[in-house]
C-alpha cells in the first residue's frame, strides 16, 4: 500500500491548529514572580500549555518572607472563572493559595460543575497565617478541595501537619500513609516531597514519592544542600497539572515533572537579596561558548519550605 503524500490543503485560519491545551490556576499574586500565578504561568507555558489565572489573593512579599495578604472577594473569584470558562475548553486545574476559607468555598462550587477535569492540588507552608485564619482555612480545604484533588503535592512536613496532626509515633509517617490519609477525603494521590532518607557517610538524601493508598508508586532521590529559594513547590505542581492537561500518563507526567524543576532550580537565579527563583526557560537559554567558565548550576531546594532555610539536589 502507498502512503498518500498528497499535502493537506493550505488555509490562513489560525484557528485550523489544535490549540494547546488550558490549564486553569487559582492562585495568589505573587510580587517576586516566584511562586503564585506568576510562577504557574511561567511554568505551564513552559510545558507548552495555557494558563488561565484567576486571582484569589494579592500576597505582600518579598524574595525572603511573606509579610501579609489580602484575599480577593469569593464573588469576584467565582466571577473570573465563570467568565472565562464560558468561552475556553478547560484540560486541567491547578490550585494552590486560596486566600481564605470563603473562597476556597467559592473555587470548590466552580470546581464542582467540572468534575471529570484533572485537579492537582498544591498546599505549601501557611505557618506565616494568623491562626484565626489558618485553621478555617485547613479545614475548608480539607473538607472541599480535597474530594476534587487527583493529585496532592506538599512537602512530608507540611502534608504530616496537615493530614495527620495527631501523628505521635517517633517514626515520620511513610508516603503511603499519606495518601491513606488523604484518600479518606477522596484524594486519589500525594506527591510527598522532602522525605528524609539516610545517606551514606556526611550526605543526606531527600525523597520525593508519589504515592496512592496502596503504595509508593514512583519518586526521584534528591542530595541534600544548604540554600535559600521560593517557588519550587508551584512549580512542581503547575508542570504535573500542564502535563496531566495535555493527556500524559500520571507516573510519567510526575517524572518529567519532577525533572522539569531539577532543571529549572539548576538554572536558577537570585534577583534580589533574598532566595533562588526557579527559571522555567532553561531550556530557552544558549549554551555557554566553547571554553567559557560558567559559575556553575546553584543547588536544588526542597520546593515547600518558604524559608529557605535547606535545599535538596538532584543526583546527577
């Protein structure tokens, strides 16, 4: 049989390209450009997908700390996304810092009508929250976001905090209980970040494990380092979200996620006086010339601790 070489006819309509596909984020302004809506969008037009961001809260901050934040209204939440749903073709969901216990209410109602769309659900550390709204924030999220969740990312301590705060074995709970946990609230998966594990001789290794209530799935081992950075976690969760979007396979997608932030956090770069910002376009940047001394890549960081305060790498 003879393959048929006659050319697909020619047409000017843009709109004759399969868009790439469009991932929704709910998530706070971010000032650093780190984390936030600026570093969902920069990341998932990294992966060659779309974002649609929808403002929940305007974060004061700077490249080392969060000083405060002011949550968008829930209505003009909802209102952002119902808009702009009424006229894209949605592939996934990215959500991350909601703002309040009123709005995550209001993304969960939005969430509700779509419920065959892939939701990677991202929680970083909010120890810098007034308690009187931490907590009804947890429990919202908890209660709504969760059932919706395909996948969980968070660090093992800020997911341990939050899934299991009554944990007093002297042993840290395994991935799997995590997801346990999580499952229980109709979470399918976790990607637990910053698991400790023993090293050989002075090296200590991180593990990053996605995992279900049955079992580790898959992970990549990272060697421990000191450095200081923010947005790591975002950008994580944002790449898993573009790639779930686009149709890849879930343990595939969490591995070219996961190697997606190695890269960008080798790459990364301060801008300030405070900590590393992945850069999302390392692969848009030239290679250094023949004989050219570079500095050399900075090292990776556990992506959910906010502080900075101890950083992973990759090993290579």
């Amino acid at each position: 049989m003879t393959p048929d070489t006659t050319p697909a006819p020619a047409t000017d309509d843009p709109t004759a390209e399969t868009p790439p596909a469009s991932v929704m984020c709910f998530n706070a302004s971010d000032p650093s450009g780190a984390g936030g809506l600026a570093g969902d969008i920069a990341t998932i037009a990294a992966m060659g997908a779309h974002a649609l961001p929808i403002v929940t809260s305007i974060v004061m901050r700077d490249t080392a700390d969060v000083f405060d934040q002011h949550a968008v209204d829930p209505d003009a939440v909802a209102e952002q996304a119902r808009t702009i749903l009424e006229d894209v073709t949605l592939s996934g969901w990215k959500v991350g810092f909601l703002g309040s216990a009123d709005n995550v209410s209001a993304v969960a109602e939005v969430l509700s009508d779509y419920t065959d769309i892939p939701l990677v659900a991202y929680l970083p550390n909010l120890g810098w929250l007034e308690e009187d709204q931490l907590q009804p924030y947890l429990e919202a999220f908890r209660e709504l976001i969760l059932p919706a969740t395909e996948v969980l990312v968070g660090s093992h301590k800020t997911l341990q905090d939050f899934l299991l705060p009554d944990w007093d074995s002297e042993r840290p709970p395994s991935a799997r209980e995590l997801a346990v946990a999580a499952g229980e609230h109709g979470t399918r998966y976790v990607l637990v970040t910053g698991v400790m594990l023993a090293g050989k001789g002075p090296e200590q290794f991180i593990d990053n494990v996605l995992a279900s209530p049955q079992g580790a799935i898959t992970g990549e081992k990272f060697e421990r380092f000191d450095t200081g950075f923010i947005g790591a976690g975002d950008t994580l969760a944002a790449a898993l979200a573009a790639l779930l979007a686009a149709g890849s396979e879930l343990q595939a997608a969490v591995g070219e996620a996961l190697s997606f932030l190695d890269q960008a956090l080798d790459a990364g770069f301060r801008p300030g006086m405070g900590n590393v910002v992945p850069d999302r376009f390392f692969w848009a940047l030239p290679p250094p010339e023949e004989g050219e001394a570079g500095e050399g890549p900075l090292p990776e960081p556990e992506p959910e601790d906010p502080k900075g305060k101890s950083a992973p790498r990759r090993v290579h």
